[in-house]
C-alpha cells in the first residue's frame, strides 16, 4: 500500500513496473542489466483517488498521460534496480501530494487610508527633495 495522504492510498496493484535497460551509469553492466524503472499507474480507472483529484491531475499532467490516461514514470538515476522502481514511487507521491492541495483563495483587499496618506507623504517628500535640488543650481 502507497501511503500519499489520510485522503490518497493507492494499493500497489494499481501501480505496474517495467524494466528496460538504463542509458545511466554502470560502465559494461549497463547493457546487461534491466535497471531502469518505468512505473504506469492509471489515473483514469484508478478507485483510489477522488474525483477533484483525479480531474486536477489530470489537467496538471495533460502532456504526460498517454492516451488511455496512464502517467508514466521512469527513473534510472541509479545502478540499482530496486532504488529506481523505490525513486519511481517517491516521484509519484510527490505528484499526488502536489494535486492534494489546495490552495487558499485570495481575498481581494484594499490599501488602507493611512497607507495611502503615507504613501502620499513619500512622494511628496521626493518631489520636494527634487524642487530643492533645481532651486539650488
């Protein structure tokens, strides 16, 4: 089971891994080794998240779902089999952490009086200081 939140716990049979061989590092074991990791998991007719987060997924990654709505994950940052699939599995709690949240909305507000007076003072004060420097020359 993927714990992300309360809220997000995918069970890993939703998730599917593939290994192909990686172009990273590994000198001659890199054309042996199937050390990439490629992880599917299908948001579409995925039970697991809600229907707010699957659409908000969804226009997020618009570029990297396929088209039955599949988001694929590769990783082959390391040597090792096991800690790419490991770093597949970080990189999607990352995207569904993203989409679980939700952003406060901004309430419009307006200056105050006094920060239009003082705002008002200042400019005045900069424009006097300027007047001055004319009356001198």
């Amino acid at each position: 089971m993927l714990v992300v939140n309360r809220e997000i716990q995918i069970p890993l049979s939703e998730i599917e891994f593939s290994f192909v061989r990686s172009s990273g590092p590994g000198g001659q074991n890199v054309n042996k080794v199937n050390s990439k990791a490629v992880l599917r998991f299908n948001l579409r007719e995925s039970p697991s998240l809600s229907e707010v987060i699957r659409r908000r997924l969804e226009q997020n990654l618009e570029n990297q779902l396929t088209r039955n709505g599949e988001l694929l994950i590769a990783s082959d940052r390391f040597r090792d089999q096991k800690m790419n699939r490991d770093d597949c599995l970080e990189k999607l709690v990352k995207i569904l952490t993203s989409a679980a949240f939700i952003p406060k909305a901004r309430k419009k507000t307006r200056p105050s009086f006094s920060s239009k007076l003082r705002a008002t003072a200042a400019k005045k004060h900069q424009s006097d200081k300027k007047k001055q420097r004319k009356l001198s020359d």
